[in-house]
C-alpha cells in the first residue's frame, strides 16, 4: 500500500514523501523529532491514507522505556487484549508501566490459543496431521535469538524464564539489563502490528549497544513484511546504517518544521554520508582540523573552540576538501563551514589563498607548538605555583639550543617544501594538459635556485635566533619533541603535561583564559561565531566532549 505523507514545512512549500519500509527522521535536539512524531500519530487528519493506516493499525512507541519485566503473565482473550493496548486508537499510545504486563498477556494468551486450536484441529482430523503454525511466541524467539544470542528468554505456563547461555543459568527477569528488557518489550510491540500496519519509533537507539542497534530493528522489520517503519532519532550512526530515506530536520516553530529529505545524501560531494549527516545534524558552525579521534589536535580544539563542531579528518588536504566540498552545499545546510591546519612552512601568498576559502592557518608551525607558547607555560605554572620568569627563560633557552643545533635541516625542510608547492598544484583533464603541465614543471625547475632559497631561509632563521624571538621561532620550528622539552622543564611527562593542558582548558575556571592567550595564534579565526546562543547548544556541546 502506498502511503504519501506532506509535512507542514516551514514557510510553505510542503514536500510531499512517499514512506518505503523504513523512514529515517534525524535531527539535533530541539528540532522537532517527537512533536512531529505525535503530529503524524495525533493530528495528521489531512493525511487520509496515513491516518487510515495509524487508526486500523498503527504502533507508536515513545522515548520512554524504563521498563520493568513482569515475572508471570495471565491467560486471555488474545484479541481483546490486541484492542486493550490500543487504548481506543490502535496501538497509538506511549509507553505506559502496564503497557509491558498487557503486551507479555497478549503474547502468552496468542501462542495458548494457537496451541489450543491446533490440539483441537488434531482431535478433528487425527488422520490428516500438519504441522503446527508459527505462533508470535515462536516469532518472537526467532528474533530474540538472532540478536540476543547469549541470552534466552521464553515463556512457561504462566511464568517468564530467563536464562544466560543455558538452562542452568536462569535468573529472575526483574534481574535483566535494562538492554535485555528494552529488547524483549520492543520486540513483542512491534510484533502486535499486523500487516500493512505503520510502527512509529522515537529514539531506536535508547538503551541498546551501537553494535545491537540496527541489527535488532533490521531483524525486526525482515520478520515483519508488509508494514511501514518511521524512526525518529538524533544517532547520526543510526541514520546513515539503516539503509532507509532520510529526512533532516532542521528546526520546528512550534507550527511547522524546516527539513530536507535526503533520499541519496551521499551522492552531491566527496565527504562521507556519516561526516555529512553529522554536520546536518548540528546547529553549531562547523571546523574541520587536523589529526584523529582522541588525537591532542582534536583535545585542544574542541577545548578552546566550544562555539563550534570540530571534527578531525586526517591531514591537511583533508581539512583543504572536507572545506570546499562542503562549502559547494552551503544552499543545503546553511552552515558556516571553516577550517585550520598547522601553518607548515607555508608563504604569506599560500596563507592568503587559503583564508579566502574558509581555511585559516595556526601561525605557529604545528598545532603541538602551542602546549609550547609563553601564554600556556604561563598558565601552567601559576597553576603549579612555579616562578615563570625563571622557568619560561629556561625553556627558551633550552628550544633556541634544539633549533641552532637542528638549523641545516630546518633550512632543508624549508626549502623542500617551497619547491614542493609550486610542483603540486596540478589537474589534468586530458592528455595536452598534462603535457602542459610537463613542461610549466621543467621550466620551474629551472628557474628554481636552490642556492638562492638557503640563502633567504638561513638569513631569516639566524635573525630569529639573534633577536631571540621564540615567537616567530615557533612560527617556523617544525619538531614533535618541543613539547617534550616543555613538559620536561615543568615536572611532568609529555603525556602528563598533554593531559593537563587538555585538562584545564576544559574547566570553566580557564577555559576563557586560554581562548583569550591562544587566539592570536589562530590566523584570524573567529573563536566565538557572530550571533552565536552558546545556551540553544549547550547539551550537544557537553555529549560531544563526552565521547
């Protein structure tokens, strides 16, 4: 049965879209996700088809599973029980305390009146024997076993057994994980929708494992053909593993919602459907950076840029693509998208180029340099109660003695780099164009003077030296072991140091004390975007910095 639905959308224009077998709806908190739930279920009375299906059978089943496992069940009138839990409009109704009792009475009732059926059928017809129906008990081990292998649950007389791996190991269903109650319950929910019925879910992923979460609703919904699945969620994991169309929702006004439907969301740009979906799914502005999960590049940028959704994608031409390819979309989020990479023995000219994309460049030249500027030894020591003055000269000693002894291979990394640029920038569409480019590399190549180059490099590196500006020294000192000789001089291990820089610049006791000594290390980033409501975010910020 075909089934059309037309959301109220914000500033009119309503979209029309047809439900397949799973719908998708995400969005951050606060964009409407349960509302529009409830209006589909409650008020859609524009929507004849979609109501018609709800009405004559349709589940909804709300965020809300604290859930107790009855331990006995009471044999009824299986249908009478089905209409019970519909509460006057089939099924429609949130999770209740007793909703879990009826829908255990209604499985055990269905599966007793099946059996009695069937016994009666045999006395009938003891020479024409079948073989007995599948019963919704025997559907419901089906999917209980193809997801909770380790654990069995079934129902005995009027007693529901639990057990772990075997029947030795039983345990009173009150004593099941929270996880194991929330499966057991949705399983047998869904398993009330007879077919063509539409099950509507807000939040799946509530007190499942990520590695059970799609697994359980695919089980699901392959044992359950014929009727329609709406999901409501803020999992971008969940969104983009399910297979199913995706609508974003964006904002609700208390009338009507701001969303897209999504029906191929990985087919417009280079970023990843998971990268994508993530960013649909904030209301922050967006950075992408350098580095790794768990990475001190992400741990330091997600500690001084609170305003923002900082998301690592590797190297810096990642950073450089993640930019353009999401700033071509902008029409389709409407997101301010930036960048920042470490300057790298980059030029004012390349600097400049890059700014007017989006992307702006750290003026020191990596990112661990900052654990190493003369503002963080500053607020380290205060919080050890350390004499700065003595200890930062140290310091800039002990660097300017690793730069002096390391200057021949700085000047060659230099110098390599600057040859390398001028070499990289290439695309080629066909074969007279790579022969262009051929020949623009030997005549660069000729008109390179590496003599030249040292030169300018050695002068400007020895000038920083004399003038000891430890500034501008850690604008061109590329070396991991800086922060070694840093957190060497202040008591700590590199990683102990690490961590407590990571530490403090969380706190809301320095958090605004190191934004305000680090930002002019930013290239000109904005640290607070324009007409940003830090309170509108505030619970999305604290769940990223959990993870």
């Amino acid at each position: 049965m075909s089934t059309k639905i037309k959301i109220p959308k914000r500033g009119g224009n309503d979209l029309e879209l047809e439900l397949s077998e799973a719908t998708v709806f995400v969005g951050a908190n606060g964009s409407g996700k349960t509302r529009l739930g409830r209006w589909l279920v409650k008020d859609s009375s524009n929507i004849q088809n979609l109501r018609s299906a709800l009405q004559n059978n349709g589940i909804w089943i709300s965020a809300r599973r604290v859930i107790s496992c009855p331990t006995d069940v009471e044999f009824k009138d299986h249908v009478e029980l089905f209409k019970q839990g519909s509460n006057s409009s089939p099924h429609m109704i949130p999770y209740e305390t007793s909703d879990f009792q009826l829908v255990l009475n209604w499985l055990a009732s269905e599966d007793n009146a099946s059996a009695v059926r069937y016994r009666n059928e045999c006395k009938a017809n003891p020479n024409n024997l079948t073989a007995p129906p599948e019963t919704v008990l025997d559907k419901f081990q089906k999917i209980w076993n193809g997801v909770m292998s380790h654990r069995k649950v079934t129902i005995i007389d009027t007693k529901v057994k639990a057990y772990a791996s075997n029947p030795d190991g039983e345990y009173s269903p009150t004593d099941m994980s929270d996880g194991e109650r929330v499966v057991f319950y949705l399983i047998v929910k869904c398993l009330m929708a007879y077919e063509n019925a539409i099950i509507v879910v807000d939040e799946p992923e509530i007190h499942l494992h990520r590695s059970i979460q799609i697994h359980l609703w695919k089980t699901i919904q392959s044992c359950l053909p014929g009727r329609k699945f709406i999901f409501f969620t803020h999992s971008i994991e969940f969104a983009m593993g399910y297979g199913a169309t995706i609508v974003w929702l964006k904002a609700f006004d208390g009338k009507s919602w701001d969303y897209e439907i999504l029906n191929n969301p990985g087919d417009d740009s280079e970023i990843p459907d998971e990268l994508k979906l993530q960013i649909l799914g904030s209301r922050r502005p967006v950075v992408f950076v350098e580095g790794t999960a768990g990475s001190l590049d992400l741990k330091l940028y997600r500690s001084l840029l609170l305003n923002y959704l900082v998301i690592p994608v590797g190297g810096c031409s990642e950073v450089i693509k993640s930019v353009d390819a999401l700033r071509k979309l902008h029409p389709m989020h409407h997101l301010e998208i930036y960048g920042i990479i470490d300057a790298d023995r980059r030029g004012s000219e390349d600097i400049e180029k890059l700014i007017k994309k989006g992307i702006y460049v750290l003026s020191v030249a990596e990112v661990e340099n900052l654990l190493c500027t003369e503002e963080v030894v500053r607020i380290i020591c205060d919080h050890n109660s350390i004499d700065f003055g003595k200890q930062f000269q140290e310091i800039k000693d002990c660097i300017f003695d690793e730069f002096s002894e390391k200057l021949e291979t700085q000047i060659a990394d230099h110098v390599s780099a600057d040859i390398s640029r001028k070499l990289t920038d290439f695309k080629a569409r066909d074969k007279d164009q790579i022969t262009g480019y051929i020949n623009k590399i030997r005549q660069e190549l000729k008109n390179t003077n590496v003599e030249e180059l040292w030169n300018q490099k050695q002068t400007e590196f020895r000038k920083i030296c004399e003038a000891r500006d430890y500034q501008k020294l850690l604008s061109v000192f590329n070396h991991k072991g800086l922060k070694s000789i840093v957190a060497k001089k202040l008591g700590h291990t590199p990683e102990g140091f690490e961590s407590l820089v990571s530490k403090l610049a969380y706190s809301s006791n320095h958090n605004s004390r190191y934004v305000d000594a680090l930002s002019k290390y930013f290239g000109g980033f904005p640290m607070i975007p324009t007409g940003f409501n830090f309170l509108s975010t505030t619970a999305e910020v604290t769940e990223e910095h959990k993870s």
